[in-house]
C-alpha cells in the first residue's frame, strides 16, 4: 500500500502508517516540472532518447515491473541525465505515488486485450442485440460511437453500475441470459470497441484524485452495509485489481447487491474508487521467504546491515516499504550508493518483477527499531 513516512519514538506494533493518497493529475504536473518529458514521452508527447511511458513494454507489466525496471536501469538514466545536462530528478514519496497514478491514468499498467475476441464477444454476449456500433438499435441503448467511458476505465465502472438492472431487464425481455464478464472478457471487448472507426476519436485515460469526498460517498450509497470491516472488507477485495477487473466484478455483482439501485452521479464513481481502489493496486503481495534470499544475494546487507557504514537500515519501524518507497528512495538516495558502491567493487543489483515484490515483502518483516534511530541521527 501508499504509505507515508512517520517517524516517531513509539513501539514498532502501535505504529501505523497511513495512506498517501494518489493523484494522477499531481503526477502530470511532476512529470513535466521534474523533466521526465524531457527523456521520456507519454502516447508521443515529450522526449524521443527514453522509452514512451504510455506504450506498454511487455504483457502484464506491473508496479513491482516498473520498480524493478527503473532500479535496473538508473546508472544509465542518471549518466543519460548528466550528459544532456538535465537538472536531477528529486521524487519523494508522494511524488512517486502521483508518478505512479499517471502512469495508470495512461493505461501503462492495463493487461492486453484481443480485438478479434472481443468482435466474438460483442455478438456472443447478445451486446450488438440492443447496442449499434454507429446506428440507433435500441432507444435506451446508445451506439458504441456515443460512449464517452469507453477511454475511461472509471466512467465505464460507473455507466456498468447505473444501467446494470435496466440492461439485465432488457435482456430477459429478449430471451438472453445476462452474461457473466471476467476482467479479459472487457479488456477484449473495450479493445474491440476502441478500434472501431466510431471510437477512435475517444482518447483511453483517466484521472484518479485523492479521494477526499470519497468515504462521505462511499457511505452515502450504502456499500457498508455489505463491505464492513473484516473478511468482506472491500479495500482488500480490490488488492491489485485493474480498473477493468473492477468494473467486470461490479457488472457481475450488482444485479445481486441490495443497493444495486443505487445511481452515480458524473464523478462520485472517480471519487469512490479513488478511495477504495487506488492505494491498494500498488501494494506489493511476494514472498518474504525468498524476499530474505534476494536480500542477501544481492548484497543489500552490505551496506544497510552496517551501522558504520553511513546506509539507512532498512527496517520496518515507522514506514512501510512498496513500490512507491522503492522508487522515492532510488532517486533520493541512488546516485550516492552508485557511487559508493563502485567505491567497494558491489555491483549495482538489479531485479526483476518478482524478486522486487518478493523484496519488499521482505522489508515489510524486519520488525525493529533501528531505522528510527537512524531518522534521529541524521
């Protein structure tokens, strides 16, 4: 999860971090006034000598994958930094957060999606029985061309939610079963739908918020009732769901949900999922076990393991590590242990999308006070 740092002189248990709300809009903004678009672009805006953040770059391409990507590949962005002259880049952690969530807003971390499946899926699914792609089928259905949340993943929850019980009415009238979605069956069908003549003029992206007027809304209509604390908690339900998988869960779940009338205005849905959705998609879910064996075969020990040494001892006593932490940490802290690290012949580690997760899972355990003694010092 987001989490910010507190450090104070309490015992590590009665610690508790709290959330470090993300804002895609706040991570824009930084990503031009840190000069990342000098580098970088985001769907061809910005720079051409470093990959484009809003092309995906391989197939389920995760939080943990683009920590780990960028810890691989800092010496080079750093020397690529110094020889264009560019100012240094200083992300803290709720910099790394907003960074994160535009990068989502752009569609970085979405899964793939199988145009020609999703054509089956349209006709399949009985969709084309009430939804033209450019012509009028149904007067309460609009044609594909007309959906404006087909490039918003949040809108597309909201509109799923609102016309759940209408649409499911619908298509008993027509004599079709209401279908079940998993999470690949929209992606293919969204893919399909984007590609259309009609909807390729809708941009794919999304903004999150912090989710100030989110827990007001999210009480308003009534989730509570069902998604209380405990087992039920929807907050974990979500735990790394894309917004796709989100909004195939809410299809599915609202024609059995007590409060399945329940209406969404334009811009509460963005307010509620910002709320119960945000933080936990960048929560890491590795292996502590093997996480202490990435630790040592890496050599982080090295350095963090000795007090003398001048390195942070990584810790769990007031902050929480996540791909957030990782990646503040690596452009706070990372030219400096480049440099000692070349000093003591210890190679730059690098990992790959497990062994990050698993790592940080690790980080999480390491149950002591140290780190705030640390804090103190410095």
């Amino acid at each position: 999860m987001i989490r910010s740092l507190l450090f104070a002189l309490l015992p590590t248990a009665a610690l508790v971090a709290q959330p470090l709300p993300a804002d895609s809009t706040r991570g824009e903004r930084l990503f031009e006034s840190e000069h990342c678009i000098e580098c970088h672009s985001i769907n061809g805006r910005g720079g051409r000598t470093a990959p484009d953040l809003g092309r995906r770059i391989d197939r389920d391409f995760t939080p943990a994958a683009l920590a780990g990507t960028m810890w691989n590949h800092a010496p080079t962005m750093w020397s690529a930094i110094r020889a264009g002259k560019v100012q240094a880049v200083n992300v803290d952690d709720q910099g790394a957060a907003d960074l994160f969530a535009y990068f989502y807003s752009v569609r970085f971390f979405e899964k793939p999606g199988d145009s020609g499946r999703g054509k089956n899926l349209f006709t399949e699914l009985s969709c084309a029985k009430c939804h033209g792609i450019t012509e009028t089928i149904n007067p309460a259905a609009l044609p594909v061309g007309k959906w404006q949340s087909i490039g918003d993943p949040i809108a597309l929850a909201a509109a799923m939610w609102n016309h759940s019980a209408s649409m499911g009415a619908e298509m008993m009238n027509k004599g079709s079963l209401r279908p079940a979605l998993n999470a690949q069956d929209l992606t293919d069908l969204l893919v399909y739908l984007r590609n259309l003549t009609a909807a390729k003029t809708i941009v794919p992206s999304f903004q999150t918020t912090t989710g100030a007027d989110g827990k007001r809304l999210f009480e308003q209509k009534g989730c509570p009732h069902c998604h209380a604390a405990g087992d039920s908690a929807i907050t974990w339900r979500l735990r790394g769901k894309t917004l796709t998988d989100v909004a195939a869960r809410m299809w599915n779940h609202g024609s059995r949900m007590p409060q399945a009338t329940t209406h969404f205005e334009p811009g509460e849905m963005r307010e509620v999922l910002s709320y119960v959705w945000a933080e936990q998609f960048f929560e890491s879910s590795g292996d502590a076990v093997h996480g202490k064996r990435v630790f040592t075969n890496k050599r982080c020990g090295a350095c963090h393991d000795q007090a003398t040494d001048g390195a942070p001892p990584l810790t769990v006593g007031a902050r929480r590590f996540s791909e957030i932490t990782m990646v503040s940490a690596l452009w706070r802290h990372g030219p400096i242990m480049l440099t000692l690290m070349n000093e003591r012949k210890i190679p730059w580690p690098r990992f790959n999308t497990k062994e990050m997760s698993d790592l940080i899972a690790y980080l999480n355990t390491r149950n002591n006070n140290e780190h705030l003694l640390y804090e103190q010092k410095h």
